[in-house]
C-alpha cells in the first residue's frame, strides 16, 4: 500500500473500478441524499457505484478512511428480480475486493480490514433499488 494515499485517490481509484467494471454503468458521491445521482448531478445509468464517506481516523503514520460503497440496481415496478440483483451485486463487490488485493494499479491504493461485511438492501431512494 502506498505511504500516503490521500482521500482523493482513493475515491479516483473507485470511480476508475466503475468505469472500468463491464457491470457498472455509473458512479456517484456523497452523503445518502445524493444517492441516486451519478457525478455529474444527473439521474445515473444503472447498475451504479455510490461511494459515502464516514470517518478518517489518524494513527502515528497511518490514515485509514472509512467508506461506505454501495451497488445498486433498479427494481422492476413489482420488486421483482430482487434476488438476482443482490446476487449480481455480491459478485461485483467481489470483484472491487480482488482489484484492490491482486491488481498493481489499485493495491498500493488502499487496504481493506477483513472479514468486510455487506449488508443487502431493497429501498427506496430516488428508484427502487436493491
């Protein structure tokens, strides 16, 4: 992991997964009101990426960042296909874990404290996500 990895290139790091991700179709930032706008203030493409920051924690040499990262898609009118969609994002949070662990572009980005948890959810923000 890089020495001094800032808050931006972390998030840089997340948007260049996004973009490059043949699943993700945008990429959003900012707190849970903005959810469901990509970064250009627009209604998103979905499936999308949305990063919430939470807390940075200073430690003699070591910043950790805390996010959140949500994946969502929509749901259809009647809720259903919900279990695909949480399936089909399961798999690309694993597929933003390995990036982030083998590949050399983003592992000396960040590091992640293992076990990570995810917590599936079907909401409804400015869509019907799950």
């Amino acid at each position: 992991m890089e020495q001094y990895t800032t808050f931006k290139k972390l998030i840089d790091k997340l948007e260049e997964f996004a973009n490059r991700h043949p699943n993700i179709n945008s990429f959003g930032f900012g707190n849970l009101v903005e959810f469901g706008k990509d970064v250009e203030n627009t209604a998103p493409l979905y499936p999308l990426l949305f990063v919430v920051p939470q807390t940075i924690n200073y430690n003699q040499g070591i910043t950790q960042y805390g996010v959140q990262i949500f994946f969502a898609d929509r749901l259809n009118d009647d809720n259903e296909g919900s279990v695909s969609i949480v399936s089909e994002m399961s798999l690309i949070s694993k597929d933003l874990l390995g990036i982030f662990k083998l590949n050399e572009d983003f592992m000396y980005v960040a590091d992640f404290d293992f076990p990570v948890t995810a917590t599936p959810f079907l909401e409804r923000f400015n869509d019907v996500l799950a």
